[in-house]
C-alpha cells in the first residue's frame, strides 16, 4: 500500500503528494492534480480521490477541498457523477468560465497581436482541417458559404455568417484543442467581422469561396494564399484601435 504523509492511502491518493500548507488551498490542489497529469500519474477517466480520503491524506477542510473541484468542474477538467465520484474528463468539456478566453479578451486593444496571432493560426487549422475533414464536413463548410451567399441577397448578412465558415472549418479539424483555440479568437474579433460583413461583403463571400476551392481541392499553397488574401482585406476594416 501506498503512503501519502502519515497515513495509509490509495495510489490515486498518493500521485497528489503529501499534505499542503493552508495558503491558496484550492489553488495547491489544482497544481498537484495538473502536475499528476502532465506526469501521467492521472488519466483522463480516471476518478479522483473522494472527498473525504482527500481531507484527511491533505490534511484540508472540506471546503477547500469542494472549492478546487468546482474550479475544476468550471474550466471543464473534471465531471461530478453523483453517486460514483468525480472523475477527469476524457475530453475538455465546455467550460463555464475560459481562462483562454478572458486572457485574450484583455489584450484585444493590441491590435497588432491579435492580426498575428490570427495570421499564423488560421492557416495552421484550414490546412488540418484539409487533412481531417469528412464529406459531412464539407457539406457543412459549403452550406455555410450558401448561406452567406444567400444572406447577402437579401441584405441581411451578419457576423454570425462569416463565423459559421470557419467554426465549420474548425469543426472539420476533429482536434478539440484546435476547436477551443479558433472559437475563443472568433469571439474576440467577432466585432471586425461584422464590420467586414457590413462593409464588404461580397469580397468577405469570394474570399470564403477562395478558401475552400483550395481546401478541397487539397492545394495547402493555394489555402494559404486564399488565406493571405483573406487577411490583406480584413484588416483594412479592423474595428479595433491600436494601443499607443
């Protein structure tokens, strides 16, 4: 049997490590589950210790221990299955409060940053997309790309079209890291795509056509310069003001 500080403990109790000063308790705690992950000493699907085992081999209250796991539950690390335990999640699940997300909220004014940041990612994840896409994948990248279309027609284009491409896009990917990260950067510049569906909408159209063209056809030159392209005309509509 495996020894965690003074007392007898479970392997799962033991990859936490010995008992914790009483300084940012639930902080602790969320290092040393992390830390057990990153070693591989805890597996997605695995259980945690209970609450109980994990008050007494850590030497904590219960609300400190009850506080870490609903930080957990909120970043969407860990699932509560009621009756059984809480267990890690086999795949992030969405969470209620992204730190990914607010983090790149904050640095929304650096202009410059975020048109960078989007200029390497975005080819990064058309081309795994190219790579991972299904024929229901396609089918839903094109049905946006009609819709667009269509919305433009009518004169009731909007943001929500220009993102429907590419989370269809990133949702071609099949890489849950990749989804997160694209979903949190449409977010954050969801206000420039609105004033690049309302000011150009049909360059915004032949620029989402381009990209596909090329995505389908397997062609990663031509995805990344449908992409450049895509770009040179989106920033000159950039809603957002650099910071001095």
């Amino acid at each position: 049997m495996n020894t965690l500080s003074h007392a007898a403990t479970s392997p799962e109790q033991q990859e936490l490590g010995g008992s914790i000063e009483r300084s940012s308790i639930a902080f602790q705690i969320l290092e040393r589950i992390k830390s057990a992950l990153i070693r591989g000493d805890l597996k997605p699907g695995d259980y945690l210790p209970s609450e109980t085992e994990l008050t007494q081999s850590l030497g904590i209250g219960k609300s400190s221990v009850r506080e870490a796991i609903k930080m957990l539950q909120a970043i969407g690390i860990v699932e509560v299955r009621r009756g059984h335990g809480t267990v890690i999640r086999r795949e992030p699940g969405d969470p209620l409060v992204d730190p990914m997300a607010f983090g790149m909220i904050l640095a929304r004014g650096m202009t410059r940053d975020v048109l960078e940041f989007r200029a390497m990612f975005e080819p990064a994840y058309t081309l795994q997309a190219m790579a991972n896409a299904t024929d229901e994948d396609h089918q839903r990248i094109q049905q946006a790309i009609d819709d667009m279309a269509k919305a433009i027609a009518n004169g009731e284009q909007t943001s929500r079209h220009d993102v429907s491409f590419h989370r269809a896009i990133l949702h071609a990917t099949h890489n849950p890291m990749t989804i997160r990260v694209g979903r949190t950067l449409l977010e954050l510049i969801e206000a420039a795509l609105e004033t690049s569906m309302q000011t150009l909408p049909e360059t915004a159209l032949k620029d989402h056509k381009a990209i596909y063209a090329a995505l389908r056809a397997g062609d990663a030159e031509g995805v990344r310069r449908a992409i450049e392209e895509s770009t040179k005309s989106w920033e000159t509509n950039l809603t957002y003001r650099d910071e001095a």
